[in-house]
C-alpha cells in the first residue's frame, strides 16, 4: 500500500501528466521507444581475461588480443544499453564459468551475453558463430546470433548447441558470441583503427547489433504475458 503522501504525490503526477498529454506536451507512447530496455538487467561477459589472453592476431608486428577486443566490445555495448534505458552488468572476470554465471544471477540478471572472437592459424579465416545449451538460450540466440551476421557481413557458420562455455550453467537466456576472428589480419587492423578513433568499425558494428537483438527480443510477443522476457 502507499502512504498517504506518496499516494497523493502520485495522483498529482497522474493529473499533471494528463494535463500535458493532453496539450502534446508529453508523449506517452514515444516513451518506450526512447528508453526500450527500461527495466532491463543484461549481464556483459567478456571473454577471458584475469591473465587470459584468448586468441591473439597480429596488424603487422602489432598484437590484438581478444581478452582487449572483448572488454572494447563490452564497453560499447554497456553504453548502448544505459542510453536505452536498461542496466548493463559487468560481470567479474571470475576463474571459473560457473562463478561468473552465478555472478550475473546475483544481480538479477535477465539475459546473459558472453562476449568473445575466434582465432585460427590461418591469418584469412573468419566467420560468425554463437553457442547456446539451453532450451531459452536458443530463442535469445535467434535474436541476437542474425543481428550481428547482418552486422557484420561475414558468413554465417550459425548457431550451434553445445554444452560450451557459460551457456551451459544456471538458467538464464544467454548466448556466447563469436562474431568474428582476431586472429584474421584485416580484423586485426581494423581493431587497432578502433582504438585510434575511427568510426564503423567492428567493435562498434558488433556492439550495435547486440544492443538491436537485445530490443528486439525484449519487445517480443510472449502468448499470456505480454511483451518483455
């Protein structure tokens, strides 16, 4: 129950907000769209880390590696969320998985994204590819996985279902991402140009197909409840 004064506080409000409403001053449904993960807690993996390099490409005689890549992309993409209303979570860069799974579920996590890249001996390959494990792992993955293919233009080596990486503990939706290889020369590059200053990159590429899949799968239909996870 609300106290006396918060009730009266918040039939004021109500009365003001009708007041401007009705002379076009505030815009009641515009508001959602503006702040779209309003009451959102997405908890950001990055991959690695705490002395775990991950895979390691080179621009020339230059390293790029992915334990940095992850975080740059982490970063971006947290921004994208608190602009859009939502709270990003960083999750500690524990030892184990598990811990880091239970790190993100002690915030109250909804989803889970554990951001990561790829690498290879050979200098030219490069793909996307997310893993999931769980049955709601898989519909998060169907938005998020397709957003950064189209991002990032590459070809799509899918979504494959594992028991591999954090995915496979406790039970929120996450999806572990591998949207691209740092160990490819041109991505290498582009990472360094990044961390230049430069604009349309993939840090920031993959980012906004992230924070577009998260939109997305939070303004889904969901039969008996509405919209939301």
């Amino acid at each position: 129950m609300y106290h006396n004064g918060m009730k009266k506080t918040l039939q004021g409000f109500l009365v003001l907000s009708a007041v401007l409403f009705a002379y076009g001053v505030l815009m009641l449904p515009a508001y959602a769209g503006v702040l779209p993960l309003l009451g959102k807690t997405i908890a950001l993996d990055a991959g690695h880390g705490s002395g775990e390099t991950g895979a390691i490409g080179y621009c020339g005689s230059t390293a790029v590696v992915e334990a940095d890549v992850n975080i740059s992309v982490r970063a971006e993409l947290a921004q994208r969320i608190t602009d859009g209303g939502g709270t990003a979570y960083l999750v500690q860069q524990l030892a184990t998985r598990s811990d880091r799974v239970a790190d993100a579920e002690s915030a109250g996590s909804d989803v889970l994204i554990s951001i990561h890249h790829n690498g290879s001996s050979n200098t030219s390959a490069d793909y996307t590819q997310s893993f999931v494990t769980q049955k709601n792992d898989k519909e998060f993955a169907s938005y998020i996985h397709p957003a950064i293919v189209a991002a990032l233009d590459l070809f799509d080596k899918g979504i494959k279902s594992d028991g591999y990486g954090m995915t496979v503990y406790g039970s929120l939706p996450g999806i572990l991402t591998e949207a691209y290889f740092v160990t490819n020369t041109v991505a290498a590059c582009d990472y360094l140009n990044y961390l230049s200053g430069a604009t349309d990159t993939r840090v920031q590429k993959e980012a906004q197909a992230d924070y577009d899949g998260l939109v997305a799968y939070f303004a889904r239909p969901i039969s008996g409840k509405g919209r939301g996870n």
